[in-house]
C-alpha cells in the first residue's frame, strides 16, 4: 500500500499529490525534499530505490515535460508493482494533460485522483491475482514416471536380451601377450604363446619387406619398430656411439683426478675504509646541536637551519584552485574519437532507449578507465539514460554530443558542493563562540594523512591562526615523531618574534598505547585554556574491516564531536575507494551510542599529481557519500594543498 504518491515540476512546484489518511503529511514532505537534494539535484538517478527513514521512495522522470513522480512507502514492505505503476502512472497523466503542460499552466487544477485510483487497484489485484495462485506440485499419479514400469525403463542393445560384450581386439592382444610370460601354468598357456611367437614372426616379415605395418596394437608395433632400427645400425656405429657414450662419462673424472690445480695469485685483503661525509672538514662533534640551556622547544633544530623562505605567504587567504597544465584545461569534450562511430544527426527526434544505449555502453567503458568504481560508472550512465528518454533533440544535434554534454553536467554537478565550504569562516566564527574549530583525520594505511595535516597546518598559520596538533596516532612507530619534526619546521617558517612571541604550532602528545580519544579530549581542553584557535587531531591509519580499530575511531569522533571530518584517501584506488568509504561510514554509525552519530563530512584527496588524467576517484568518492572534496594534496611541500576544480577534472576524465 502507497502512503504518499506526488506529481511534481523540476523547479519544485507540485501538480498533484495522494496522501493516505494514517501517514503524516510532513513525514512524507520530508522524505520527498531529502530525495531531491540527495538524489535530483546530484543527478543521482541510476539508484533504484532510496531510504529515508523508514520509508522507502522510488521515482521516475518525464523529460518531455519535466516532471518527477514519487511514490512513497513503508520500507519494510516489498512492493513489486512499484515500477510498473509509476510507468502507467506517467503515461496516464501526461496524456490527460498534454495541451496543459506543454502550454505550461501548471496553476490550474489537475484532477487525476478517478484515474490514479483506478490504476493503483488493477496493479495491487494484478499482485493478489499472482500470490494466489501458486503453483502446487503435480501428485505422483499425474506424472509421466508413474506411468512407467520397470522392464520398460531397462534398455537393451540390438534386441530384448542384453548382449555380451565382445573383448576388443587389442585387450585380446594384450591378454595373449600376459599368457607367453607364464609358460610354467599348463599346455594350454604353451599353445597360446607359440600362436602368439607365430603372429609376430609374420608381423616382422610384413614390416622388413614393406617397411611400415598396420597398427592394431601399440605393444606389437613397438616391438616391430625397434627390432627395424636395430637391423639398420650396423655393428661399427654401434661400437662408436658406445665409445663415445662412455668416453664423455669418464673424461671429466680422469681430468679431475689427474689435473694438478694451478695456484692462484693471493690477494691481500684491505680493511674497511671509513666514510667520509660531507662536512666541510668538520668533526663528529660538530654534530651535536643538543641545547645545553635545557630548553627542548629548539632542541632539534639546527643552528644554520634556514628554511625556505619562499613558501612564506603563499597560501594567505582562501586554498587556490588546482593547478592544470594548459594542454589538460583546454580538454573538452568533443564528438570525434571513440564515439565517432556514432556520429550522426537525427534532428527533431525523440530519444528512445536504444537511441543512447550504444553511446552509454563506450562511455561506461571509458569512465572505467579513468579509475571510476564499474558499480558507480554503471550509476552514472543509468542515470544519464533516464535523464535523456523521451527527449527531443534539436536538427543539428547528435546522439553522442547530447550524451556527453548530459554526462558532462551531470558530473560538475556531482563534483560541486552542495554546501558552503569555508573554513576560515567557520574557525572564526567558532573563535568568536570561546572555542577552538576541530577537525579529525580519518583513514587507512599509507595515504598521506600526517603529512597533509602539516599542510593544511602551514595554510591555517599562513592566516595568522594558531594550531595545536593532538597526535592521536598512538599505534604506528614514529608517528609522533614525525608529526614533532614538522611541528618544528613549521614553527622555523613563521618564528614567534614575528607572531608577539607566540609560537604557533604546538604538538600536544602523550606517548604511545594511550586511550586516543582521551587524548583528543585533552588536546581540546588546553587549546581552550591557551587560545588556540584549531585544533587538528590525527589518527591512526587503519584498515576498513579492522572491528576494534574501526571501533576505537567511532569513540574518538563521538567522544569529541568535531567540526569538520576527512576521510583522507589516495586518487589512485579505483573500487576500493568505494569499500573504504562505505564501511567507515558504516562503523562511524554501527559503533557510536548516539541518536544522530557522525559521519564523514568531507574527502581530502591526495597524490593527485600521480595520476595524471586518471582522476575517476575523486567521482566515486563523492557519488559514495555524498560529500564534496575539501581539499587536494598535490605535492611533498608544505604549499602543495589545493582546492577542487569540478570543470577541470571533468574535462580531464571525459577527454
């Protein structure tokens, strides 16, 4: 049973709509508005049904009018009818009111509740009519097989009675030949094997006068074949391949015995030499930058250590864009190609089904090799195909370029974010409340989350805005380590003498084994006390199906509820991008004890600059959560952070 069913407009306004009188109306509003912002507007329309609550919305697309059609029902239930009434449904209403859409007076009255009553039950009966009848088994006496007895299921060779096998000519053979090799059980075997010495005696004198014999047994036919050779060699080369059979056997032996071993030239073995290092002739003492003074903020940092000074204010204000070559940014997408086979104007034509599917089909393929997800390019081209049914396409336009600049549109779509992404912003706004602005970084083994916290750790100072790093990565050797060297090189770059004696990186750490929640939750408290205006909390890098450490991130996120989320992921991975974002957000939700746990709110992507235009992860990250891309990670230094640009990579993959 349907609790809600709407006829709505693509810019939002509704034609008609049916409500059932037990459901709530802002139950179903709410679930409708989710489904467009979540689905319509991120032109994600290859999904087949999509959740909301405890409700389940499946819709279908009019794009001669442009219109969407809802159906709204409890998720629990499994509706198959739903498919097929929403086609009827479509077909009945824009025929009904074809001259009052196309004229676009969508103020006036649509009254279709006659018609979509009378459609609703023939679905629902057409359902009853098939779950009452099942189809019951056949009784034993309706069967074919009882009407068969049991000579008439046994089958005979040649005739009623069964036929004795006959022994096959060369078993015979064989058997006859087992007999000559007992000549000590009877006469009977002796007469066998002189008729058997007989049989073969003829059978040489057949091979020596023909030189070839029928083959009717391989055993005999070996035995031929051997005795002919044997009749060729004569007996002088038989004696000189025996002699130089056992001559290559015994040579090495007596060589080795009689050989005296030269002596060989003694080599005197020189010492290790030491290793001379670049110093400029200085001692192993000139190494000990060790402070005597006790202080252990500077401790590590070499006297003569100058920073580049280049990187100072390069990254003041807002992330730039990425950074394409001009040959990458001029990519468009164009009609020839691998698509120009299906080049070919059918102006004034309503598109079908398989007008698109052919240009679907290349398009899913070549998505697949710019490193999109199969499952999320099969997505996008589904929905690609929805969009574009029943379409009228002008004279000049053709079945390819209007697929690709559908694709094209809906991809930057999918790329732009669908919230305001400023977090200078954000952490001033937070500065203004008495707290510090949070963000935690999440995700597996390997993908760059420390270093790109130290990035985005130099764009925050850049801003004047004091940063406390909490190493919550108490798992892996060295991580506290290296986030400590960085904390130091970033403290070089923009001293305290120029920020009122005020260092602007601090490391907050506790060692190794410890609780990293607990210590995210410490790290808060003193940037609280001590004005810090960020405060970046890094993480254990761990694998998706890794319970107890999936475990431990929800209570870190949980526990301390930050502002800002990163899944922190390569641009390389092309499926597993998929099964990491989808099972740590299923961990972040299945292990946290809260009513609305959180989730990632946002990617950073990084070693964006290995792939050159392979760029598909950054498609399926986003289809997966539906977050956008905050920042990219581009390069080794501290200034390679940058912001996405949707046009660019969309380019890039559709070239």
């Amino acid at each position: 049973m349907l609790d809600f069913f709407a006829v709505i407009t693509k810019g939002g306004l509704v034609l008609w709509y049916f409500q059932d009188a037990a459901q709530q109306l802002k139950t179903s509003i709410d679930a409708i508005n989710a489904l467009i912002r979540n689905v319509v507007l991120q032109e994600r329309g290859g999904e087949n049904i999509f959740s909301h609550g405890s409700l389940a919305l499946k819709q279908h697309l009019d794009n001669e009018f442009d219109l969407l059609f809802v159906a709204v029902y409890q998720n629990i239930l499994q509706l198959s009818y739903v498919d097929k009434f929403l086609l009827d449904i479509q077909r009945e209403f824009t025929n009904c009111f074809r001259e009052q859409l196309r004229q676009g007076f969508y103020y006036e009255s649509f009254d279709f509740g006659a018609e979509y009553k009378r459609i609703l039950k023939q679905a629902e009966s057409l359902t009853k009519i098939i779950k009452a009848e099942p189809r019951k088994p056949r009784t034993f006496e309706e069967s074919e097989k009882s009407k068969k007895t049991v000579n008439s299921m046994i089958k005979h060779r040649g005739g009623d009675q069964v036929q004795p096998k006959k022994p096959s000519k060369k078993k015979e053979g064989k058997s006859k030949k087992q007999e000559c090799n007992n000549n000590s059980k009877g006469s009977q075997v002796e007469e066998v094997g002189e008729e058997d010495d007989e049989e073969e005696e003829r059978e040489n004198e057949e091979l020596v006068v023909n030189g070839s014999a029928v083959e009717e047994n391989k055993e005999d036919d070996v035995t031929a074949l051997d005795n002919n050779d044997e009749n060729e060699l004569d007996e002088e080369t038989l004696r000189k391949n025996r002699e130089k059979m056992f001559g290559k056997r015994s040579t090495p032996k007596a060589a080795k015995i009689n050989s005296t071993k030269s002596p060989k030239p003694t080599k005197v073995k020189k010492g290790k030499e030491g290793t001379v290092w670049d110093l400029g002739g200085k001692d192993s003492t000139s190494l000990d930058y060790s402070s005597k003074s006790g202080d252990s903020t500077r401790s590590s940092l070499r006297p003569d250590f100058l920073p580049d000074q280049s990187q100072i204010g390069t990254l003041s204000g807002n992330v730039r864009d990425m950074d394409m070559t001009k040959d990458e940014s001029k990519k468009k997408a164009s009609s020839g190609g691998m698509f120009s086979m299906f080049r070919g104007l059918v102006g004034g034509k309503t598109l079908t089904e398989a007008d698109v599917t052919p240009v679907l089909d290349k398009l899913k393929d070549h998505l697949i090799g710019k490193n999109v997800a199969s499952d999320i390019a099969g997505k996008l081209t589904n929905s690609v195909g929805e969009q574009l049914k029943g379409k009228v396409i002008g004279t000049f336009e053709g079945v390819t370029s209007t697929v690709r600049k559908t694709l094209t549109n809906s991809l930057v779509k999918l790329l732009t974010p669908g919230r305001r992404l400023d977090i200078l912003r954000d952490v001033m706004e937070a500065k203004n409340s008495g707290r510090p602005y949070t963000m935690a970084f999440c995700g597996v083994n390997g993908v760059g989350k420390s270093t790109n916290l130290a990035k985005i750790t130099f764009w925050l100072i850049e801003n004047n805005l004091r940063v406390m790093i909490a190493a919550c990565d108490t798992f892996r050797a060295g991580a506290v380590e290296q986030l400590r060297t960085h904390t130091h090189h970033l403290n070089a770059l923009h001293p305290p003498e120029k920020h009122h004696g005020n260092y602007m990186v601090h490391l907050f750490e506790q060692g190794y084994g410890k609780d990293a929640a607990g210590i995210a939750r410490h790290a808060i408290d003193y940037a609280r006390k001590n004005n810090y205006d960020v405060v970046l909390i890094d993480t254990a890098g761990r694998m998706q199906d890794n319970e107890p450490l999936m475990r431990a991130l929800a209570k870190l996120i949980m526990v301390n509820e930050p502002d800002l989320t990163l899944f922190v992921g390569e641009a390389l991975v092309g499926n597993e991008a998929v099964d990491q974002l989808v099972k740590f957000n299923r961990a972040l939700a299945d292990h946290s004890t809260s009513a609305k746990p959180q989730k990632i709110d946002g990617i950073l992507l990084t070693k964006f600059d290995t792939i050159d235009d392979k760029v598909g992860a950054a498609i399926s990250m986003t289809y997966i959560t539906g977050q956008p891309i905050v920042f990219i990670g581009t390069g080794q230094t501290y200034t390679d952070l940058r912001r996405l640009d949707a046009e660019a990579v969309v380019n890039a993959l559709m070239s």
